[in-house]
C-alpha cells in the first residue's frame, strides 16, 4: 500500500537497499551462496535420479511383460 502512495523505488533507493544489505550481510553472504549452490546441485541431481528411476521402472516392467506373454 505505501508503495502505491509514494511510488516504486528508483534506481538510487534500490542502490543505497543493496549497499545497507551487503553491509549488513557482507561477511555471511559467501557461506550463504555456497549453501544454496550446494542445494540447486543436490535438487538437481535428485531431479535426474528420478528420471533414471523412472526409465529402470519402465524397462523392469516390459520385461517382465515379455516374459509372461511367452
């Protein structure tokens, strides 16, 4: 709502936003990032793996069709 009333920040409030955040954050801010690469990795990396369990699902199954139209 008190966006509306004053208007959206400019480019120099976005600024003097992200200079207090990196200040206040600065020292925190590598170990943070670290964290969520090791998380988008580890997502992923899960993301595949249920893919390739998918796919050995499959195969297991038209085997096993296979072996019991004979």
């Amino acid at each position: 709502m008190l966006a509306f009333m004053f208007g959206a920040p400019g480019w120099m409030e976005m600024l003097v936003i992200a200079l207090v955040i990196l200040l206040l954050f600065g020292n925190r801010l590598p170990s943070v990032m670290r964290s969520l690469g090791r998380g988008v990795v580890e997502f992923k990396k899960g993301l595949s793996d249920q893919g390739s369990d998918e796919e050995h699902e499959e195969k297991a199954v038209t085997k096993e069709d296979a072996k019991a139209e004979k």
